[in-house]
C-alpha cells in the first residue's frame, strides 16, 4: 500500500523524469479537506505540460494508481492530475506565477524536490 507521502513522491519522481522544474510538495494535511498533498511543477511548454502529465499518468498507472480526473489537457497551460490524496498541478511557468498555490497555500508545509 501506497501512502500519501511516498504517492506525492512518486508523482515528483515521474514529473522530474520529464524535466519539470521548480518541483514543489506541500503537506495540506488538516488544511484542505479535498486532498492531503500538491505536486506543483513547471514546464517550458504546453508540449512539455502534456509530456510531464502523461508521464505522471503512465507511472502512476504502472503502480495501479487510479486518476480520478484530469483537467486542463487541451489548453495545456495549467494540467490537475487528481489522484485523491494527491493533486498534481503541472503549469507552464507564466500561469504558475498567476496562479501562486504556493502562496495562496503558504500555511501548508513545503518542501522542494530533487529528483
């Protein structure tokens, strides 16, 4: 059985192995009532947020990981792999800016990832 520490690990790893960057876990355990933890990554392009995310799909899959839902596939800039106790957000860099989960999360634990 996967726990939810080393599910967000597995996440990073499998972002990391397509060149994500600034790789980003946050413990929202006790904060957020949807899910326990965020894998929030850049990419340099809507071509890499598509690579980053199915990688992210394919490794989980390959550990009998379920998605539960995906979003944002299309446009490409801002992709929510939803895997219950974790939510991976795959931005290209300009959105990630915009959108600061970091900051608006910032009372969540933080730790940087280093494939």
């Amino acid at each position: 059985m996967i726990d939810n520490h080393n599910l967000a690990e597995l996440v990073a790893k499998a972002a990391s192995d397509k060149k994500a960057r600034d790789i980003i876990i946050m413990d929202l355990l006790g904060i957020s009532p949807v899910t326990d933890s965020f894998v929030i990554c850049s990419a340099n392009s809507t071509t890499q947020v598509q690579a980053i995310a199915d990688n992210i799909v394919e490794q989980m899959e390959e550990q009998g990981i379920r998605l539960l839902r995906k979003e944002g596939y299309r446009e490409a800039r801002w992709v929510l792999l939803d895997y219950g106790s974790c939510v991976a957000h795959v931005f290209v860099e300009d959105d990630r800016v915009f959108y600061n989960l970091e900051r608006l999360w910032s009372d969540a634990k933080q730790m940087s990832y280093q494939g």
